[in-house]
C-alpha cells in the first residue's frame, strides 16, 4: 500500500480479501487455532514459522489493524495492545530492563509519568526527565552509560507542547539510543515522527484513531531505520541468545523485524496485553474515517480557541495552530497541516471558576476520555493528573486552572454557544 496516498491507506491497507473472502476484515474471535500435526504447533512455538497457535500473542485481526496503522506511519512493523498504557510499557521494556536508565520530556500525560517515574523504577530502571524546551546542551547532559531509550509525545497531554522531533532523535542517536514518540495527539494524518527521525512510534487507539469511545487499545509501530547491531552491547535482549527460544538472536533472525517480534513473542508472551479482536474490529472502523475526521477535529478546536482567547473571563489559551502560541512554530514545522483538537485554557477566576463553569457545560460532557467526535472536559489537575503533586504538575505543564477542552466534530458554534453560555454562570 505504499504507493497510495494517506487517505486511501486509511481505508485499503492491512487487510486485501482475496476471490471469494468477505470484504470488510473479518474478527477472528477465537482464542486457538488448529493445525494437522505436533512438527507444526512446534515450529510455531521455535518461531520458525510465521502463524496463529493462541491468540494471547497474536490474531489475524490484530495483525491486519496493525498493519494498517504501520503502513500509516510509514513504519516497517507493528502490533496492537490493549491499551496506550500497555503500548507505553512495552515499547519501554522490551529493551531496557533492571539497572537501565531512560530519558524523557517531562510534558507528558499523567499516567505515562507515573508509568515512568515511578512504575518501571520499581523494576530498576530509572527515568530522566527534560524540560522539552531545554538545549541540546541539557537535554545531553541527561544522558548515562546506561541510558537505553528517548521518549517524548508529538503534543503532549495535556500540556500541549509540541516535541521539537529533531533535537530529540539528534540527542537519541548520538548516544546510541532510539527516540520513542507518541504520536497519539498529532496521529500520523498530522505528523509522522519516523519523518523527523524517531524510531519507534506509540499510539493509543483509544483516542482518535478509534474516535467513538467504544474500545481501549493501543499500537506500536517500529520504523525499522535503527541498528540495533551497531549498538550490540546496549541491547543484549536484541543481539544475544534468548534460551527461551532455543537461543535464537533477534537481530539476526528477524533483520528490521527483530523489535517488533520480541515485543510479540517475550513481552506479549509473559505479560499478556492483547488487544481483542472485537475492539481491533472496532478500532479498524474509526481507522476508515480517520482522514476525515481529524481535519474536522483541528478546525473546530482552532474556531474555539480564537474564541477564547477575545473572551473577557479567560486568562489564557493554549492552541499550537493558532498564531501567538508559544509553540505555533514548531507546530508549523512538524504539522503544518493541524496539530489536534484539544485545546486548553485557564480563567481569570483560577481554579473554583474552572470547576464551576464545567459544571455548567451542557453539550461538553465532563469524562475521563479525549480525542473523539465528541466535545469533552476535563481538569487535569483534579482527575487525570491528581496523583501528581505541585512541582510534577509544574514539570507536566498543568496549572491548577487549567482545562483541558477536547473540541468534537459537532458544528463548532454549537460548541461555542455552550461554552458561551456556561462562562456566563460564572
């Protein structure tokens, strides 16, 4: 499918019926598949034959929705999880282990930063974390022996700073490392990291990409373009034996295709964070309308951010398409098509005036969720990122005031009007 443009991908690629086979992708909602003999199954487990034995590790379905999202990115391999949250962890984890050390943006969503800070800590890797505005000067001086990845989000959540992707990868690979970005805000209708240099790619579907609020899921897309080889000794779980395949070496058996497969075959194997192929179905349906929908996303979210930003009650707004951002050109370099459809603000009345005026929202729903058709808030500050205290607040980019507004693909000056009429109670 690499000869079509995004939209068609969006629509075609991932699964190709052959004569007589249904035309929309099949769910193949089993949990084993059969085969004639023992030799087989076996070759199956020894990872000398590509196959289905349980879906646990991988389904057909699975695999053509990742495929699809892979050829989105213009990456080289893929697979699904079963939540963004999932995806986050294994892309971490499939390559660091006890003893290591990550670097990261410091602007990320609340659950990523606990997932980092002080989840994987537990199991000896320690994180770093970067302004992502810093130097390339500081952003080199995180860095240790031990350092074994770079991970940042396209626009982080919900902080809304755009990652400058290339100061980033230079970091990354001059200390021998793969930069990891998720690229969930943006979705690769708006950015396509591996573009700008980032190795590896994570999502969580549950957001746009699936866009209805009906499945949890996530995605991890490698570019193929890093050599692990080159680094051998960073990464023995890649380049040295795995005795629990009968000491086959990833890299040497799989080429580009060695992350991906050992994510699906250890990782996926040990842990078990399979999306099902019902919500891979589901996943697959929003995935047809991304290209349509995400536009509509970025102009309705522009509409009522300039609204904002001329209302007499609002202290500030935060929108990267919209001039006078503080990252508008970051975002012009890397989304000059539209960056996303979250904004965020702060009123004058602080923080009581933010819980008040959402209380007051009769289109806008409060919910735990962001990123589909319709309009949604939510404070960060008293929900999502509520663990954190005031300095991880301060380094996550979220003010005590701060809002975040997830703007819909409803008609934008019906989402105006709501607003309108809820800052008015206030």
């Amino acid at each position: 499918m690499s000869d079509y443009r995004i939209e068609t991908k969006c629509i075609q690629s991932g699964y190709t019926p052959k004569n007589g086979e249904p035309r929309v992708l099949p769910i193949y909602q089993s949990t084993t598949f059969k085969y004639e003999t023992s030799e087989q199954m076996g070759r199956l487990f020894d990872l000398e034959e590509s196959g289905y034995f349980y879906t646990r590790l991988q389904n057909p379905t699975n695999d053509a929705v990742a495929a699809k999202i892979c050829d989105l990115e213009g990456g080289y391999a893929g697979m699904l999880t079963s939540s963004g949250q999932a995806a986050s962890f294994y892309a971490v984890m499939n390559i660091a282990q006890q003893g290591d050390h990550i670097v990261c943006a410091s602007a990320l969503y609340g659950g990523t930063y606990n997932l980092y800070a002080h989840t994987i800590k537990k199991m000896g890797v320690e994180a770093t974390f970067v302004d992502p505005d810093c130097t390339e000067e500081e952003l080199n001086a995180a860095f240790q022996d031990n350092t074994k990845a770079v991970f940042g989000e396209t626009i982080a959540n919900p902080a809304l700073v755009v990652l400058d992707i290339e100061k980033f990868a230079k970091a990354a690979h001059a200390h021998g490392v793969p930069l990891i970005v998720d690229n969930t805000f943006a979705t690769p209708i708006n950015c396509r990291p591996f573009e700008w240099g980032a190795d590896i790619v994570t999502h969580s579907t549950t957001k746009y990409m699936d866009g209805h609020a009906t499945c949890v899921g996530g995605a991890i897309i490698d570019s193929g373009n890093f050599d692990w080889e080159a680094h051998a000794e960073k990464f023995p779980g890649l380049t040295t034996p795995d005795e629990t395949y009968h000491g086959i070496v990833y890299t040497q058996k799989f080429g580009k295709g060695a992350y991906i497969t050992k994510a699906t075959a250890q990782l996926m194997r040990d842990l078990g964070s399979i999306q099902s192929p019902q919500n891979a179905f589901l996943l697959n349906i929003g995935l047809e309308t991304l290209h349509l929908r995400v536009p509509r996303h970025c102009e309705n979210a522009l509409k009522v951010a300039r609204y904002l930003k001329d209302h007499e009650k609002v202290d500030w707004v935060h929108c990267p398409s919209m001039e006078g951002d503080p990252y508008y050109e970051l975002a012009q370099k890397y989304m000059p098509g539209g960056t996303c459809g979250v904004l965020t603000f702060g009123l004058k009345g602080g923080r009581a005036a933010a819980e008040k005026m959402m209380d007051h929202l009769k289109l806008a729903a409060i919910v735990t969720h962001v990123a589909d058709a319709r309009t949604c808030v939510l404070h960060p500050a008293s929900h999502t990122h509520r663990q954190m205290n005031d300095q991880e607040l301060r380094e996550a980019g979220v003010q005590p005031e701060l809002i975040r507004f997830s703007v819909g693909i409803e008609n934008a000056e019906d989402i105006i009007a709501d607003v309108e009429q809820a800052l008015a109670q206030i």
